[in-house]
C-alpha cells in the first residue's frame, strides 16, 4: 500500500469538489435569489502556487452557481463542471482530455457523492467535517477544516511532496 506521500508524488491533476472543500458547506440565500459562498483567501493563493509547479486543476461540483465561474477565473482554473449528478464520469472526462492516469489524479469531496472519484483517482482527499463514510475511503484527511485552509493544506501537501515547494515559497523570502 502506497503513503499518502508516495501518492503525492505522482499527482498533475487535483480535483475539488466546492461545497463542503473550497467552501465550509454553507449556502447563503439571498431575498432576490442569489446564492453567496465564502472562499478562503489562503486557498486561492495554494492554487495559484500549485498552478505554478505545472499540477492542474478542476472542478467538479453538483451545483450550478455564477460565483464558481468567478472563483475559478480568479485562481486560474480553466475546467470545471457544475450541475453534475455522476462526478466519477465528470472526473473522468477530465483526466481523459488531460491524457492523464487515474494514479496521476487526486479527488477532493466531502459527501457520499464523492465517494466514486475519491476511489478511483491515485489520492483520495477529504475534509474533518466529512461524512463518516468518505473518510472511510479518503487516503487523507485534512486538519484544516472546509473553506478554512483546507484546500491550501492539500495544495502545499502536493508541492512538498513532489519537491516544489521551496522554490514557490523562494520568491516570498527574498
């Protein structure tokens, strides 16, 4: 059985799911409709530096909301489904149009419906607040919870094990 470093290693593709990972679960509905999600700051910028050491990145959520094309546009993530009931097909097709391995794709969920994905890939992910389920499968579990720095735990986890870390920090402590 492979570490979760070792499994690290092989990662090009991570996958998030949003609600419940880049977000803490909570939907704010507004009196006209509109739907409000809270992302982390410390998140964004893990993706940008992951995005940096040529690891891509998707999403994959069963949800439709304006504010995910934003945050996506915002952090540089070019793929992203939304609305998807079956998002082991959906992180399929991803990792096809990528040319990658299941071995070389990671999953990041919190509710049942992630289970699949979370299986297939190489690394499975998952937040403290998951399902009890999920983490069942999940090969790690964050310590930082859900829309509170757990993406950026799972962006610094890939670039430390694959050994680019230090040169992403570098340009910080000149």
């Amino acid at each position: 059985m492979l570490s979760v470093e070792e499994r690290a290693k092989r990662i090009k593709l991570v996958v998030f799911d949003v609600d419940g990972v880049m977000t803490d679960g909570g939907l704010g509905l507004g009196d006209d409709g509109q739907e409000y999600k809270f992302f982390h700051s410390h998140d964004g910028l893990g993706m940008k530096l992951l995005k940096a050491t040529g690891v891509h990145m998707a999403i994959v959520t069963g949800r439709t909301s304006q504010v995910v094309v934003k945050r996506a546009a915002n952090v540089g993530i070019l793929h992203f489904h939304q609305g998807v009931d079956d998002k082991l097909a959906a992180f399929d097709e991803v990792r096809a149009q990528f040319g990658f391995s299941r071995e070389e794709c990671a999953f990041m969920g919190d509710d049942v419906i992630d289970i699949p994905p979370i299986r297939y890939g190489g690394l499975g992910i998952t937040v403290p607040h998951a399902m009890p389920l999920v983490k069942e499968y999940a090969h790690y579990i964050t310590s930082r919870p859900a829309g509170h720095g757990a993406v950026r735990e799972v962006c610094e986890l890939l670039m430390k094990a694959q050994g680019t870390f230090d040169a992403q920090m570098a340009r910080f402590l000149k």
